[in-house]
C-alpha cells in the first residue's frame, strides 16, 4: 500500500488529504482507508494518481460506499466502534471523541 494526496476544495486549514491505496497498476489503486475531508472520494473507491507526485487525478469507479461521516461520540471508543460495525458500517478512528463512519449504498442496515 502506498500515501496518495487528494486535493481539498474546502477551507479546512490545509490543502490535501492523504488516504491509503492499495496498488492495481503503476498509476491507479483501490482507497483503503476512510476519507475524511473529502466527499467526492470514499472508501473502496478506485482512483487515478500521478505516480511522480502521489496526487490523486481523477476518480476511475466509485466503490459502492457513502461518504465519511464525522461522529462525535462519548466514553469508549471500541464500544462505539463495534456498535456501529453491528450496524453495517465501517469505523475508524479520528481522534479522542472523533470518529469516521461510512456504509455500503445496498446495505440494509
């Protein structure tokens, strides 16, 4: 897996995002992480990059997932992970009180 670099069209104090892909050819590769500040690329989507720079092109198939949503939450964090894992979605940790949530579009949870 490798680093690629989104490009941010909100003002959010920086510029990119870096999400993880897994490699499918020497330019494209499958996000394999939650993107968080970004709604036009999810999770499981295949992407195009720019091998030299690492930044991400164009979006090549939608993965099927819908995008990240930021959850505040209280108390501990694998408890609410796996209560919304029971739930159909995937979770990752933002920071403390901060997490990512996104699910299938078929899912009928």
């Amino acid at each position: 897996m490798i680093k690629v670099s989104i490009l941010l069209n909100k003002k959010c104090g920086f510029n990119y995002e870096g999400v993880w892909v897994k490699e499918l050819s020497d330019n494209t590769g499958e996000i394999n992480n939650l993107p968080f500040f970004n709604s036009e690329y999810k999770f499981r989507d295949i992407v195009e990059f720019d091998p030299e720079t690492g930044k991400v092109v164009k979006l090549i198939r939608d993965g099927g997932y819908t995008p990240t949503k930021l959850l505040k939450y209280n108390g501990d964090y694998q408890r609410e992970r796996a209560k919304w894992e029971a739930k159909g979605y995937e979770v990752e940790g933002f920071q403390q009180g901060l997490m990512g949530v996104t699910r299938r579009l078929d899912s009928k949870k």
